[in-house]
C-alpha cells in the first residue's frame, strides 16, 4: 500500500510521490524557546516522529529539521522579566525541549537549526525580495508586500478582505497595505540585533524557516509540517516570501497541520493559560504515557486532553507489555522488512494512528493465545508496528519497575501532584481531582484532607 497523506495545499488526501527517492526533505515548525512547552507544543513532534519512522522504513535517506526559534519579542520579554541574558534562556529552554521531546520516545532529527545561526541566510532572501520587487523599506522595516504576490492566500485559502482584516489589528501606518508583513526589523540598542544594509535589526519570524529550509534541505521540499495555528499567517508567508524568492518554485509539494490540543474543550495555549507542561506531566507519568496519548487520536483532529485519557494510555500500555512479558522468549526472525499487516496499513493511510493502536491490541492479543511459528509471526508484527508508532521501546521488566506501582514518587512529585489536584478542585473539576489522588495510592501515597491545607505520608 502507498503512503498517502492529507495535503493541506489541495485540500485532499494524496499519494505521496517524492521530489526523487534517494533522499527525503521533511521540515516541522519547532518551540520559540522562552518557557517550558505544553502538552499541545508536543503533538506536532509525535505526530511527525511517526511519519518519520515510516518514511525511513520505505525510502534510503530521510533528512527531517525541526527548528528552534532562539530570536523572538516573546524572548526578550521574558529576557526583561527576569534579568536574564537572552542566550541563557533560549539555551536553557532548547535543553529542556530537546529533554521533554527525548522523554516521550521522538527520535533524534537529522537537523536542529537554530534561527541566530542563519541571519547571513536570511538577509541573502531578504535582500532578494527587495531587489526584485516583492519587498520594500519603510521606517527603518523591510516589509514584503503581499500585493506582489498574486498566489498569496492559496495555502490558507483565505480571501483579500479576510486577510485584511485580520491584519488590520496591529495594522502599522508604515505599511503600504495592512496585510503586509516584517522580514526585517529595528533593534533599539538594549535589545538584540545584527547588522545588514538596512541598520542594525533582527529577522520576522516568518523568514526565519525559509532560510533554514533552503540552507538544509533545499529550495523545495518534499513535506512540511507544523500545527494548525500555524497555517495562518505564519507557514502562508513563509510559502510566498521563499516562492517569490525562488521564481515561483512551491516552498513544499506538501503540507500537513495537525489539530489543536483542547483543555476542557477550550485551546490549549499560554496566552489564555490552559495548558499543562510536558515537564508537570513527566513527574506524574511515564513518557511513554503522553506519547500514546497523542496517538489515540487522528492527528488533523482536534484532541482534547484530560487526566482520564493519561490513566487510559497507561492501563493500555500495561496491557501490551503484559502480553510481551509473556512472550518474551519468543524468538522472532532478524529482517529489515517492515512485517504488513492491517495496523501498518492504517499508517500509511495518512497515519491513521486510532486504528493502528486497536490493531496492536487485536494482534498482541492473538499472539498471546497462539503457539508456534504463527506466535512468531505475530509477535514480529507487534514489535514492528508498535516500532513505527515508537512505543512498546522498553523491556517489559523494565516497564513494570519503573513506570507501575512499584515505583517510588519523589517528594516533588507527590507535592506537584497535590498542587495539580487543589486547582483542580478549585476549578470544579473534582473527576479529575479524585483521578489524581487515586493514581497517589495506587503509587503508596496517602493523602489527608483538612480545612487549611492536604498532608500525604507513603503507605
């Protein structure tokens, strides 16, 4: 079965046919590092870790580049707020991403670029743009002017006067047309900037991934890849300014967005201040845990996300490792080839994760009541599907020990727990409230409720 994949450009669901098939480009929107991310921040990197996975199995090289976003006014204003030099907290967050995203089985990608390594490449496209006619200078900016561009919108299939008046909230009176948008901006002097023929600046955000695109991957790519808040504006300007830039060449054959993450059925963000860190997460549930979570459902649907949909994840997950527990001394045969079977079928079908997770459960079942060389065979399609999905990477044993009941909270971990469980209840969600203590006792912890404030001792 081709891999077929929902292409947000045509609106439709294609074969995936490669730019050539000695070599992959695939390039994912990553964090603009000024905090720690949320659950929501970490879908995209499941999403496409797993397209990864396949696509390594059916083609010999695969470059994937996830950026980091180390230049932004989101980052200089945490800089202001704690007295902190930006390079200490981009470096500090991009660790904790890079650990939070290790944590939850991605693998490693072939490129991480980081936006302040590219300001040369960015102003080499800038200046372009400028040179040809796509952007212009004014009040110390360089804008690109979506005017010039006559495909602009086609990604995001939004009309002129929706664009407008979308940009007409923080319409500037040195733009030519409201919708236009910075490549290029001054820097006052506290604040960090490069030099270029346009006075000391730092990049838009938008420029900065189609210079890492082009310097990593080339100027066209095969698939790019991000959340759904970023088809607009950010990965339709991208497209125009690197198409203009390129003699009309498309920046990407494909594109694919994954839905948002929902808490209690509202967006997950940080501007409206719903959301739980991965980190939080981490200190109440094995990695393993957020990853099939992600995966239970469709990734361009929209996903909400609860603590019962975590405890789900985990009875799932016990449930599989027992059945490899008792398997263990099943030998299966050493083969490159990807074992098919009807799970595998459901990736390749524009990762239709759901079902690939309730055939993994069909076929470890079955393995668990037959016998022979059928046990064998069966077992070989457990560990390759549950390998493209990047779960089931541990020894059962070791699965049992670390992440059951038989291990051992910290002290933290218990009072992030109990601090998790009292805004719960403060918000009315006491379902949520009651999960929280009862995944405390089934860890030894027993809490003790009284007017002021909640105790705990290890039972």
């Amino acid at each position: 079965m081709p891999l077929k994949i929902y292409n947000t450009l045509t609106r439709k669901k294609e074969n995936f046919s490669p730019i050539t098939p000695s070599r992959i480009t695939m390039y994912v929107c990553g964090p603009t590092v000024y905090n720690r991310v949320h659950i929501g921040n970490a879908r995209p990197a499941v999403v496409f870790d797993v397209l990864f996975r396949i696509l390594q199995t059916l083609y010999p090289r695969v470059d994937y580049a996830r950026n980091i976003t180390d230049i932004d006014d989101k980052i200089i204003t945490t800089s202001r707020e704690l007295n902190q030099d930006i390079s200490v907290i981009t470096e500090r967050y991009s660790q904790l991403y890079i650990q939070d995203m290790d944590s939850l089985n991605n693998l490693t990608p072939t490129f991480s670029p980081r936006a302040t390594d590219h300001i040369s490449e960015m102003l080499d496209i800038i200046t372009d743009l400028v040179d040809s006619g796509y952007a212009y200078l004014a009040d110390g900016h360089v804008l690109f002017s979506v005017a010039s561009d006559s495909d602009y919108g086609q990604l995001s299939r939004r009309q002129s006067s929706e664009l407008i008046a979308g940009a007409r909230v923080n319409a500037a009176s040195y733009k030519r047309n409201p919708e236009d948008f910075v490549l290029w901006k001054p820097s006052a002097p506290e604040d960090p900037g490069w030099p270029s023929r346009y006075g000391r600046g730092r990049p838009g955000w938008h420029i900065e991934c189609s210079a890492m695109v082009k310097k990593h991957l080339g100027e066209t790519i095969d698939i790019h890849g991000g959340g759904q808040d970023l088809l607009f504006p950010h990965h339709e300007n991208e497209n125009a300014q690197s198409r203009c830039t390129h003699k009309g060449r498309p920046l990407s054959n494909y594109w694919m967005h994954n839905g948002f993450v929902n808490l209690d059925g509202e967006k997950m963000s940080k501007s409206l201040g719903n959301f739980r860190l991965v980190g939080d997460l981490l200190e109440i549930y094995p990695g393993e845990v957020l990853r099939y979570a992600i995966l239970t459902a469709q990734y361009r649907s929209e996903q909400n996300f609860d603590y019962t949909i975590l405890d789900a994840a985990e009875n799932s997950l016990n449930s599989l490792y027992r059945y490899l527990r008792a398997a263990e001394n099943i030998e299966i045969p050493v083969s490159n080839e990807v074992a098919s079977c009807r799970g595998v079928d459901a990736l390749l079908d524009d990762l239709n994760t759901p079902l690939a997770l309730s055939e993994l459960h069909r076929i470890a079942k079955q393995m668990h009541s037959s016998s022979g060389t059928d046990q064998q065979i069966l077992k070989a399609q457990v560990m390759n599907l549950s390998g493209l999905m990047g779960l089931l990477q541990q020894q059962p044993e070791d699965w049992f020990h670390n992440n059951s009941g038989n291990r051992v909270l910290t002290d933290r971990q218990i009072e992030n727990a109990i601090d998790e469980r009292k805004q719960a209840k403060l918000a009315g969600d006491y379902a949520t409230a009651d999960i929280i203590r009862k995944r405390l006792e089934d860890d030894g912890v027993v809490l003790e409720d009284s007017r002021s404030n909640t105790t705990w001792r290890r039972c």
